[in-house]
C-alpha cells in the first residue's frame, strides 16, 4: 500500500531521489541501519518492482538510495560521534555545527548523484 503512494508521485528517474529525501526522513525516527533497511527497504523495492523496473542495477540504485539517505542522515543525528565527544572531552554544540555542513553539503551531492544515476544506467 505504501509502495503504491509512492509510484503514484514517482516515476523511473524520481523514484530514486524520492526514496533518498524518505530515507533522510525515517533516520531521524529510525536512527538504526538494520531497523531503517527493515522499515523502508521493503517498500523502496516494491515501488521500483511496481514501475516495471526489474533490472538488478536499478534495484541496486534503489537499495543505495535507502543507505546514502540513511548515512548522510547520521550527520544531523550523530549517535556515532558520543564515544568521540567522551575521548575528546569536548560538547556536542563543538561540533554540530560541523556535521550540520556535513549533512547540507552531503544532501546536495548525493542529491544530485541519485537525480542524475537513472539517466545513466
């Protein structure tokens, strides 16, 4: 059912960049790769299967869609940076401002990586 709201808005060179922006969404809910991968991979590969896209690279696309959106989303929630803050001895707003550039400059690039991929493949 979700994967058929998503075709609705989506198409075979949007899919991918639409499945990026939800994974950065679901991240900050779903902060865990495993759990993320359980809760969106199901219907990101439902909704390339129901565009009629089957080729095992475009499925491959999809899948690191999910993963870069679930990675570039661990900037703006840096659960992997506690253990560093501890040995550092330094506060999270030293350091946030740092990885919310990241997340920004991370965003735009892959962004626009995932909008261009379709075309090429």
């Amino acid at each position: 059912m979700l994967a058929a709201a998503l075709v609705t808005g989506a198409g075979q060179h949007t899919l991918p960049f639409l499945t990026f922006v939800g994974s950065i969404v679901i991240s900050l809910f779903v902060p865990s790769g495993g759990g993320h991968w359980a809760v969106q991979g199901p219907v990101a590969v439902d909704s390339a299967l129901a565009i009629g896209q089957h080729s095992p690279a475009y499925l491959g696309l999809i899948s690191m869609s999910v993963a870069v959106g679930e990675a570039v989303a661990n900037m703006i929630q840096p659960f992997w940076l506690l253990p560093l803050l501890a040995i550092a001895k330094l506060n999270v707003r030293q350091v946030m401002g740092f990885t919310i550039v990241a997340f920004l400059i991370g965003s735009a690039v892959f962004g626009a990586a995932l909008s261009i991929a379709p075309y090429v493949l």
